[in-house]
DNA sequence: CTGAAAGCGCTAACAT
DNA sequence: ATGTTAGCGCTTTCAG
C-alpha cells in the first residue's frame, strides 16, 4: 500500500493525500481530509519513511550515540544510568515522532558517516567522553548534536546536564550539618574532565560557607568508579582515619570505598559516614543503604530530547538545561 | 557527493561503481575497482541507505525491540542485563554492516508499522514479555524474528537463551553438595512462563537425583524481582525458617530476600544460604557478596545477532541457541 | 484548494 | 566487463 494507491482510492492526486498526512491542513479542504484519512485508516497505511527521507531530506531519524567500551566497564561502571537514560530518550523521541538508531562511535569519521548513510536530522550523545570528538566532525555546529554531562562549552551544540556543583555542595553541607568537620572529597579533580571540577568546587564551597579549611590530606585522586573505590576503601586503615565524612561523585564509587573499608574491619557509618552520586537503585540494595545525591536522571533525557526538538523545529530556546539535585537520605551518614 | 559523482570522476557507468561497493567483484575488472574504490576513498563516499533500501527493498536495519515499561521498573528489575544485551547486539550487528533501530513497543500494531516505514530487514525481541504479541503480527514467520529468553516455541522465529535448567540445576545441586538437604525454590513457577518453568524442572531434577523429596512447604511462589525477594525476607522469622538453602531465579530477587531477612535479623549464610541468577555485577557489591548462576548475557545477544544474519543471508542454520551456565562461588553459601 | 512534472540516490533487469 | 532503462515511494516546485 502505497501515497499513490491511497490517492487512487480517494480519487485525488498524491499531493493532496501527502498534505493530510503532512498535516498541511490548509492546503486541503476538510471534506477531502476526512475522506482520505478514512482510506488510511482502512489500509493501515503509513509512509514509507526512506521514500520521504530521500526527497525531503529530513528523516526523522537520531543518533543516539554510547561509547565502544568493554563488556566488563559496561556493567560496571554506566549500567542503570546509562539504561534509565537511553529509555527516556528513546520514549520522548518516540512520542514525538522521531526514530532513534543506536550507535557506538569511537572516531569523529564515523559519525560524519551516519550523517551520510542516513540522512541523520540530530545526534545526543550519552557520556562527556565524546567532548572532543565532537569538535572534530565536519560542520559540527550545524548537526544538532545534544551533549550530556559535558561542561565542553563548545558553540553550536545544546547541553543537557544537571547541578553538578550544587550536588556535592548539598552532599557536603548536610555532612557538615550532621557535625562533620573533617570531610574528604574522593574523586580526582583536574581542568581536564570539567565536570569533575563543577563537583569540587561544589564542595569547596560549603566547606568555606561554614569556614572549613581546604586541606590537602582531605583530597583523594581516585578514579571515580567502583575499582577506584574499592582500592581506596582496602588502603584505609584505623588509624589512618583522618575524617569522619566522605563526599564522592558516584554510588559505584562509594559502594566500592564501603567494601574496601569493610575488608580491614572499618563499618559506614559507625567509622565514617558516606555519600554517593546519582541515586542508582543499588543504593538501596547496599548495607547500608547509601545516602546520595539524585540527578533525576531520566528528566536529563527527556530534557535533552526537547532542546533538540526546539531547535529541528526552528524554535529559539536554551541551548543549556540542568536538572536540579536532591540529597536522598538513608542510612550511610551518622550524627556525630 | 553521490553514486553519480563518483561515476563521473571515474569515468564509468553508475552500476560499475554499484557493483564495486557491493562487492559484485565478478562483474568488474580488477583495474575499475582500483580506479574506483581509489576514488571513494578520496571524497570519503558512503553510500546513501534511503536511495538503497528504496530501490533494493534491503534496509539492513534491525529493529530492537525493548518494552515499554516504567522508569521504576527498567531501573530495578533490567537494569544491568539489558545494557549488557543491548551493547552487544549493538556491536555485533554494527561490525557486520547492519544498523540498530531501537523502539519500544506495547502491541503488535507498532511492529508492523516499524516494518513498513523503515523496511526492517529483522527484529530482535529483548524479553520474553513479547510472546503474545510476536504471533498476533501479520506474516511473523517470514519477519525474521529472534525472541531472547523465550520458549514459546512459535514456528518461523529464532530463539537465544541459557540452558536455564541446567542453571537451577547447577545452583540446586551445589546447596546439596555443601550438606544443604532443606532447600527452598523462592518463585512462582506455572505453565504460563515457560523460562520459569524450566528453571523449576532443573531444581526438582537436582533433588530427585540426590533422592532428596520434592515439598509444597519448600516452595515459596513469590514474584522473582527485588521487591517480591524483599517482601518474603520480611516475612521470614527464626522459627519459620524451615530450610537451609535457598534456589532464586534473579540475583535481584535474592538481593532482596537477603535485605529482609536482614531486617528480622536473619543473616545470610549463617542462617540460611542463598545462590542467585544472572551473575550482575552487584554480586560483587553486596555484603556478603553473592554467589550466582551465570548465563553469558552478552554472549547470548551474539548469538542471537549471528542466527539473525545467517537467516537473512539465506543460510540454514539452528532455530535456537543457548549459552552455558555456570555458577560463581562468593560468599552467600555456607558448607554445613 | 488541487494537480502534473521532475527528481531525490540507488539498484534490478536487461542490453551490449 | 560495462552501460542503459526504468522505477522504488515520496516531496518539491510550479501551474492551474
């Protein structure tokens, strides 16, 4: 089934029938567009979309971009996140009339080539990873490419991400609240990855709001994931317990540090209080259930999808979004 | 740059290119598909899909099904399991030049119209949620379906799961040769899933083989998810606990029975042991970690992508597939 | 408001 | 081994 039977069927040409489905209703009188819908609606007909691409140019068709990693850094490190993401996007482009193709991508060539083979109206891409490659395809600024979790700043692109700095400020200041005064930040900090310094510099505040002191030996450069923690967590020892608080950038993180602790006999939160980032439901599978910051993840998704949206549809709108932060409490941080 | 372009700067006709870039290297000269193969390197060339699939009826798109469920649910329940099916579908089917399309779907209509927008070339079903609805699809036999984790046993489609049987079986017979003789199975188990099914059957062959009797009071029909898991540990008492070891059929489900057992003061294994299934990476990060019935998930996504392509490339080959199980021992099981 | 012609970029089928 | 013709299903453009 195809415009031209259809049109047969109504007995009016193609380019009326392509209107109604178009939604050029004011090219169209009201009679004929119920006639021809009756006929759609009777053959289940729907636009062959490869048809349409080829003339308009337009595919309604968006890359979804995740990374070429190993199994094993998959599992471990983006599992929920990465799923919860992925299916808000997928819904919100759905519902609005769009398609999502998933690809990996390890080199700028090969995005220049989805652009290519299918006529790609946009791309998001999921992780910060992809900062500079971004930079690196051809006319970039003019392929609607949406960048989570990226601070990268670069013109033309939209950015989808949340609060980060205000996140491990509110970690810290409710440690702080709870009568911590000796609280370490446990992640690796550098110009280099922008959002890890949103995240410090989080911290740094609420420590200066309440005139704490910045130290050194309250800084540990971990890799922010679960093996990153793990082995901090096993190097603790008693008596090298200098803080009571810890603040870090991700649950695998933290739940990787509690484990270590726990193999030389130190217990969240009777020998330090701890709190994660991003509020995985992990959290709750833990013992203890992990306190942490939630992103609302899913919201970052959908909101991504919309400023891409806005501007396929021509419209001005922000080209930046944040979702807010919210400390969920549990049972990793005591009351000194 | 187009097909034409090319043809232009080469000097020939627009098939001989076609049949350079098809691989029809028995229709060509050897010195043409130099000349042109030098000449698409040249501009970067890709061909365009939209113009192919219109013209060959060949999209080499395969559409990815994923249900279409709540935020909560993907959280806590798939989590981890899908990214880890998705990502090597996704990479399996990339390498051998095919596209991922990635929808969610909640009835048979959407599949069909999938296919007549996109020209989808197969589909692979990630859950077996989708049984009902694959035969309810018009012409689903000759649609090249995979079904993953499903024993529906429909003609015409292909099937890539675990040897679930042997996996309970596996996980039932390790309880016993640790002295375990009081074993419960903690899921709901009828006709109507038959994966769950299976995985019952594996769990009564074990004890029959060890002569041990099958009991109604060792078998506790709860939903096998985190929250059913949680609900039957909260129930669980001192005196209630009429067994030893405990058989699940989702390291979700028993994560949550260990987190409420917990809550009453019944610890694993000291109390009672308990082994999952799946092999997630949260074993390792809940205390104690868990012990697990692995299924080689993203193993099982490159089968299915690999009897997908030997279908479509007219190639006979198995209708169903099934990776090995094998259990993971940590430290949820105790000898007694 | 409706329609006819031309063409998007490619390949199947048939020449030569 | 290479070229020509016709057409995939739709939209753009231009006429009425």
């Amino acid at each position: 089934m195809t415009l031209k039977d259809i049109a047969k069927e109504c007995g009016v040409s193609m380019m009326t029938v392509s209107n109604v489905i178009s939604g050029n209703h004011k090219k169209v009188s009201a009679a004929t567009i119920e006639k021809v819908n009756a006929v759609i609606k009777k053959y289940d007909y729907v636009p062959n979309l490869m048809a349409r691409t080829l003339s308009s140019k337009s595919s309604h068709l968006i890359l979804l971009v995740i990374p070429t990693i190993k199994k094993e850094e998959l599992s471990t490190l983006y599992n929920q996140y990465l799923t919860e993401l992925i299916s808000s996007i997928e819904r919100e482009l759905v519902s609005n009339g769009y398609f999502v193709l998933l690809h990996s991508v390890a080199e700028p060539k090969e995005i220049e080539m989805m652009y290519k083979t299918w006529n790609i109206d946009g791309a998001i891409f999921l992780l910060p990873l992809f900062n500079k490659m971004v930079t690196e395809v051809k006319d970039y600024d003019k392929k609607n490419f949406v960048l989570i979790d990226s601070y990268a700043d670069i013109p033309g692109v939209l950015y989808s991400r949340c609060d980060d700095e205000l996140g491990t400020y509110r970690a810290t200041s409710y440690l702080i609240s709870k009568g911590h005064t000796r609280i370490l930040y446990a992640a690796e900090h550098y110009a280099k990855n922008l959002l890890l310094e949103r995240r410090y510099a989080g911290y740094v505040r609420a420590l200066k709001e309440h005139n704490l002191e910045v130290q050194d030996e309250l800084y540990a450069p971990i890799v922010p994931n679960y093996y990153g923690g793990l082995e901090y967590g096993k190097s603790l020892t008693r008596d090298k317990l200098n803080f009571t608080g810890v603040v870090t950038t991700s649950d695998m993180c933290a739940l990787g540090i509690m484990q270590g602790a726990r193999e030389n006999g130190l217990h969240v939160p009777e020998d330090f209080s701890l709190i994660g980032f991003d509020n995985l439901s992990v959290c709750s599978f833990s013992n203890p259930k992990l306190t942490s910051i939630d992103q609302q993840t899913s919201e970052k998704g959908l909101r991504a999808v919309q400023m891409l949206l806005d501007r396929l549809n021509g419209k001005e709108g922000p080209t930046v979004l944040s979702t807010e932060t919210e400390l969920i409490e549990r049972e990793s941080v005591r009351q000194l």
